[in-house]
C-alpha cells in the first residue's frame, strides 16, 4: 500500500479477489499510488470493487477506506465494531461478526475472530483453499505488536494464535512481509515467543 514506516516494515499487503464482483482485504492508509495500482488491477480483470474487508481499525489497515469510497462509491465497507476508533474513517461500516461467510466470487471466506493485537481483529479464512488472510496476526519476520494501551490484550492474543492454529491453515497471507507457506511452525514459535517472555 506504498506506506513504509518501522511499524509497517515495506508497507501494508491488500489483497484482491474475486471475479468480476473484487472483493479487497484491508483498505491501506489511503496512498494515491495504491489506489491507482487497484484500480489498474481491477481493469485488467475486467472487474468491479463490490466490497472492501478490514481486518482492523489501526489506521494503516483502515484509513485508505475514505479515499477508495471516493473513486469507488458503489463499495461497501465491513469489519468488526470497534466504536471508540470507526468514527475516525468516514465510511458507511457494515459490520461483520465471527462466523460470518462473505461471498468471493465462486468462493467464500469465512470471518474468524482474532483478537490480541487489537479488540477488533478479523482473519479471513477459506477452507477450500486453506489460504488465511492474517491481517497483523503474524508475520514470518520479528513479532507483533501488542499495545496494551490501545485494546491490545496478550492473553486473547495467545487464544487467537491458537485458534489459527487449530485451523490447520496451508498458507498465512499476512499483511505485513511475504506469504508464509509454514503456518505451523510459524504459530508455534510465536507461542513459545511469548511464553519466554512472559
């Protein structure tokens, strides 16, 4: 999403998917080039952004939501509540809950609730493909934030990781760093990280 920083790393991950009704997992912090590289996408694929997916209200993940409403007024925009932060992106929310399922084209993923790096946390789960969309979760360099001060919370942290786990996912897409194609391991050491530190 072309905002580099030492809390993003190389930037923000978004993803498109989808067919000619493109669905894209987490909305950016509202970069002009990254609104020209989706809508380029979405040319090329001959498709419509029908539905934006925000895994959380940190401003990295949520604030490009203005903006694409802007270029794409027909969007809607989903993620979990959080009431204390949504008033700050200028956006009509849909809200999701766990367990919803939202249609991706032929497909569908699932909304599993995963909370720790921020009380609003969603991961986006298709069984079909094992693929997790994993928001800030994980990322297979260094380790999560936690801000205890802002809704952060170890303790549903460490239970979201193990959900993940129990999933069995094939694939981690994160949304900071590369694609990680070893969940397991990756989950595990994330576990053990923190009961080292603790």
């Amino acid at each position: 999403a072309h905002n580099p920083g030492p809390y993003t790393g190389d930037g923000n991950n978004t993803y498109l998917l989808g067919g000619p009704e493109a669905v894209l997992i987490d909305a950016g912090s509202g970069e002009g080039r990254h609104r020209d590289e989706l809508e380029a996408a979405l040319e090329r694929h001959q498709a419509r952004l029908a539905a934006v997916l925000v895994t959380h209200g940190h401003s990295d993940h949520a604030a490009g939501a203005e903006a694409i409403a802007a270029r794409w007024p027909t969007a809607r925009f989903f993620k979990m509540p959080w009431p204390a932060h949504d008033g700050r992106y200028h956006v009509e929310w849909t809200p999701l809950a766990d367990g919803d399922r939202i249609a991706v084209g032929s497909d569908r993923v699932e909304v599993v609730y995963t909370p720790g790096h921020a009380p609003d946390h969603l991961t986006f789960w298709n069984e079909r493909t094992g693929a997790l969309f994993a928001g800030d979760l994980v990322t297979e360099q260094g380790s999560v934030v936690i801000p205890g001060s802002r809704g952060g919370s170890l303790t549903q942290y460490l239970s979201s990781l193990r959900r993940v786990m129990a999933l069995r996912p094939a694939r981690l897409l994160p949304a900071h760093g590369a694609a990680i194609d070893n969940p397991q391991a990756v989950l595990e050491r994330y576990i053990r990280h923190r009961a080292r530190r603790e």
